[in-house]
C-alpha cells in the first residue's frame, strides 16, 4: 500500500513539474505566434527601432524603440537609486546581533514587498510626482526619475533579502577570526563582507532589473505614457505600460494587437536573456566556491 | 508496475475533475440536470470604465440598500417561475470597444459602452439591441487655481485643438496675459472609447501632441487636473460633478455642459452610455434589465454624475 503511495506521489510530482514547464513554452509559443503575423507588414529591424508609435492612424506605425529605452531607462534609474541603499541594509542587517530588532526588520521588509503595485503608483502620483513638480520647476512632474524613485522603492526588498543572505553567512564565518584578531566591526564589513558578497549583488541587482522591468501598474501612473524618447525629466512609457493601455481597445486580429503582442515578445525575451544570465552567474559563484 | 498505472490516472483523472468543480461560481448547489435546460443564474456585464460602477452599484452589495442583489438575493424572490439559485451579476471594466468586442465573441451576456456603437460593429452582432441609459459628456476641465478661468469662461473649438495638438506650448500663447509655463494635456489611451469621441468632436484630422500624458483611467485624469495647475484634460461630466469646485469646466463654443445640453445634444462632446445585447433576453435578464431601467437605476445614474435617459 504504502509503495503504491509513494509510487503516486513520485508520478503526480513529475506530471506536475512537466506541466508547469510545458505552460512555459505553451505561453512563449502563443505570444510568438499572435506576434510574428505583424513581421508581414512591418520589418522587424524597423519595429524594434522605429521611433513613432502610431498603429491607428491611416498609415500605421509601429516602432517600440520609445518604449525599450524608456523600460531600460527606468529600471536603470530604479536600481542606481536603490543598490546603494540595499546593500547598506544588508550589510546592517547581517551584522547586527539584535535578533529580535533583526527579525523586525526583515519582517517590516517583508511587508514592504507585499504592499499592492496599485498602491505604490497611487503613492507615487500624490507624493513624488508633486514633490518633483515642486522642486524641479517641472511642468508636469511624470517622468522617468519619478517611475525610477517608485521602482526603486519596489525592488528595495528584493535587493536586500538576496544580499542579506550571504552576507549572514560569510558573518558567521568571519566573526570569531575578526573578533581574535582585534579588528573592528567596519573594517571586517568594508574588507571581508562586502567583496565576498560581490557575486550576491550581481544577482540580487539582475533580479531586480527584472522585476522592474516587468513591473506595470505603479509605473504606469507616474511615467506619463507619452511614447516619445525618454530623458529623465521627461514623460516616457514603458512596454509592459503600453500593453496594459491599448490592450483593451486593440481591435482582435488588428496590426496595433499584432504589435503589442509583439511589443510583449521582446520584453520577454530581454527578461529572458537577463535570467540565462543569472543564471550563469550563480553557475559560477557556485564552482568558485568548492 | 503496469497495474499501478491505472488506478494512478484514474485518480489523477478525478482529481482533474475536482479541481474544474472548483471553479464553477456555484459551487455545490448545482442542481441535477434532469434534461431541462439549465437555469442560468449569472449575468457577465463587460465594457465600458465609466458604465461599470454604474452596473456594479446596481448589482452587488454596495452602501445603497435598494440594489437588486440585496432586495432579492436569490433569483426565485425576484420571480416565482425562477429557480432558487443565488442573483450571481459580475461587472468587469474593459473598455468600451473591449465590451463590443465581448459581445461579438459571445463571451459576455451584456457589452457596456460609452461611446455609439458603429455600424459595422452592429452588422457583427446578430439581433442587436441596446439600452440607452443617459449621457455622459466630455469636459474641457482645468485646475480651479490655473488663471485662465479668470480671463475667460469658454473656449472655442479651434482653441481647444490648437491646445492639445501642441499648436499651443504654453499657456502663454492661449493669453498673452498668462505666464509662459508648459501646458500639461492629460488624455486617456489614444484609441480608447472616451479619446475616440474627443477626436471626433474636436480634433477631426489632427493629431495630439506626442507627449500627452495617457491616464490608465478617468479617475487618474481627473485626479492629474486636481493635483497640477497647469494641466487641462477631457474630464467626463459626472467626475466633475463628483468632484465639484475641485475641477473647472470651460464652455465650448460658448455652450455649457449642462444636463439639457448634454441631453439635447447642443453639447457638443458627448457620449451616450448604452448597454447592448445579442439575440433575445432570457426572462431573467430581462427582469434585471428592467430593474436597471427602472427609478432605482436612474437614481443611481444621477448619483455617479451622469445625465439619465428620462
């Protein structure tokens, strides 16, 4: 009986696991086959550099070079802001022997990650859009340092808890030699810590990229969704923004659903080349070390 | 090994099943069909961003105590000759084209749109008929401290398009009197319902300037105009009337938005809110129907700031 048991669970585990990487291609295949039609009329060099965006009017046009900057420029700006402070975080939280304070603050970082995108935009909208509208003179305060700020905000959890992890570790293993060796707390973290975490920011900073690229809604709201070049003081519009606009009013079958889709494929496979880079990255990190 | 196989796919095969149970809204109820066709117990209304609250209101469980889900609750109090199954009505916000589109499908019972419905569109839909619950209007709004509405309480058309094609940088150039500080436009997504009847009113051939801010919704437009004394933007009449003093409408042409010229048409960017329908109304749906055309759901079409059908 109990072999028949474990015989099924076994079973059920391996449809399971082929099922959900089945429902990886099945998705990859689906969007490259809704976005490949608009390749008959737009050439796809022209598509990924073209710089107006205009699939309604009488003679369309679809290039999303606009919205690949302004994606890559956003999370950039995202993640200038927030690496520095990520890592200070981890290094703190790695060091400090409070456990109660310490179990706080990853819980309160927790909670940060958990709060609603929505949230995040709206938030966004009333206090850093105005705040940037004040002290910048700017017209209008949406821009590609407010999506940057938002974003920033964002990824911070992330940042911090994949950092904080091997920095704990390489803590634990450098406490007692530091401590016998008289050397100072800020030393060991400036000396020993932080180079020996180099390989973790490298991944925590490429899982970030990634989330903000991907990140919609609390972008949408504060970047303008104007589909121009972006500048940092200027509105720009990011791809997963795009689609989440016209998606709803894009005519099925029609040449702007066709590029949108299209517009997702790219964003796609951008998402996927940085996790086959993180891939080998981690790949590496772990040869090094035995 | 071969023996064990089977009974491992049947079992995967009922926990197959169980899982699709799962996601039947009804959940357990189910009666047994015995031949009959099946009693349907929910409406799907997909569409339109602005009919929606209008809808949802309507239907679910809401601060008003005279919605029909509260009234009646399952669908044999609302008539005897209906079965005793819980009043399911989902209301979701699309679009106005994605509700057209939705009823072409075939994959909701009711469209929303707040825009006319096009003769092509109609050809596509077998049987079509629609309910015209009032209208909404576009205004040219902006914000109560932005100068402009101490010079002048009207804009014209030509004034209106030179603004948001970019003709007009600054506010500088629609009165020398004003400081030379950028326009901020605020429109909703280009090729959405609400920019559709914009364009038509106003723009005709011309383009919007490249670099308008596209809200995702009404609302985020009307809270951009509230927030930001340079910005001007379509704000649909019931938002400034749910926002009043907090927004400032300019006449067209010299015409008002008002309820009688909105309702006459004089106004000129306005924008019926229709429910449309394939083929015939089920019994029930047409007792919801005439809920929603009844007093009860012009008050609540009043109440969100639009002007009802009388």
């Amino acid at each position: 009986m109990n072999q028949i048991l474990e015989k099924l669970v076994s079973f059920l585990s391996r449809l399971f696991t082929a099922l959900s990487a089945i429902l990886l291609f099945l998705v990859i295949i689906f969007i490259a086959r809704e976005s490949l039609q608009i390749f008959r009329e737009v050439n796809f060099f022209d598509f990924i550099s073209g710089i107006s965006w205009n699939p309604l009017a009488r003679e369309p046009k679809a290039g999303i070079l606009p919205m690949i900057l302004g994606t890559v420029y956003v999370s950039i700006v995202a993640i200038l802001i927030s690496l520095p402070i990520g890592i200070g975080c981890a290094l703190e939280l790695a060091a400090l022997e409070n456990e109660r304070l310490k179990s706080f603050c990853t819980s309160v970082l927790g909670v940060l990650a958990g709060i609603p995108s929505v949230i995040y935009g709206f938030i966004g909208l009333l206090v850093v859009v105005k705040f940037l509208e004040k002290n910048f003179l700017l017209a209008a305060g949406e821009s590609i340092l407010s999506g940057g700020i938002v974003l920033a905000v964002m990824v911070l959890p992330y940042i911090v808890s994949s950092a904080a992890e091997t920095m704990e570790k390489s803590y634990k293993q450098y406490k007692e030699p530091s401590l016998a060796l008289g050397v100072s707390k800020s030393y060991m973290l400036r000396a020993l810590i932080l180079p020996n975490a180099k390989g973790a920011i490298l991944t925590a900073m490429i899982l970030a990229f990634s989330r903000a690229m991907g990140e919609t809604m609390a972008v949408m709201m504060v970047i303008g969704n104007s589909p121009i070049l972006p500048q940092l003081l200027g509105k720009g519009e990011t791809i997963p923004a795009l689609i989440a606009l016209e998606i709803g009013t894009a005519g099925l079958g029609s040449l702007h659903y066709h590029a949108l889709f299209s517009a997702g494929f790219v964003l796609m496979m951008l998402l996927i080349f940085l996790n086959a880079l993180l891939y080998l990255i981690k790949k590496n990190l772990t040869e090094n070390l035995h | 090994m071969k023996k064990k196989l089977l009974p491992a796919i049947l079992l995967v095969a009922s926990l197959a099943f169980a899982l699709v149970g799962c996601s039947n809204p009804t959940g357990a109820t189910k009666p047994v069909d015995d031949g009959k066709a099946q009693f349907k117990s929910e409406i799907k209304f997909y569409g339109s961003t602005t009919l929606a609250p209008v809808l949802s209101q309507l239907s679910q469980l809401s601060q008003l105590s005279t919605n029909f889900n509260e009234h009646y609750g399952t669908w044999d109090k609302v008539d005897s000759q209906f079965e005793k199954k819980d009043i399911a009505i989902y209301v979701s916000g699309a679009g106005s084209s994605a509700g057209v589109k939705s009823v072409i499908d075939g994959v909701s019972d009711f469209g929303m749109a707040s825009r006319k419905v096009s003769a092509d569109e109609k050809a596509k839909i077998e049987g079509y008929q629609e309910f015209k619950l009032g209208m909404d209007a576009l205004t040219i709004s902006v914000n109560p401290n932005n100068n402009l509405t101490k010079l002048k309480d009207s804009l014209t058309s030509d004034e209106i398009k030179k603004i948001f094609s970019g003709e007009f940088k600054t506010w500088h150039d629609v009165d020398p009197s004003l400081p030379a500080t950028d326009i901020v436009v605020v429109t909703r997504d280009i090729g959405g319902g609400a920019h559709e009847v914009f364009q038509k009113a106003i723009m005709g051939d011309s383009q919007i300037r490249a670099d308008v801010i596209q809200a995702p919704s009404m609302g985020a437009l009307v809270t951009k105009i509230m927030e930001n004394e340079n910005a001007i933007g379509y704000a649909s009449y019931g938002m400034v009337n749910q926002n009043k003093g907090k927004l400032a409408p300019f006449k067209v042409d010299g015409i008002e938005p008002s309820a009688e010229n909105i309702l006459s048409g004089t106004y000129k960017i306005s924008r019926p809110l229709i429910i449309l329908k394939k083929g015939t109304l089920l019994p029930q749906e047409k007792a919801f129907m005439d809920y929603v055309v009844s007093n009860e759901g012009i008050d609540v079409i009043e109440k969100l700031g639009f002007v009802p059908n009388k």
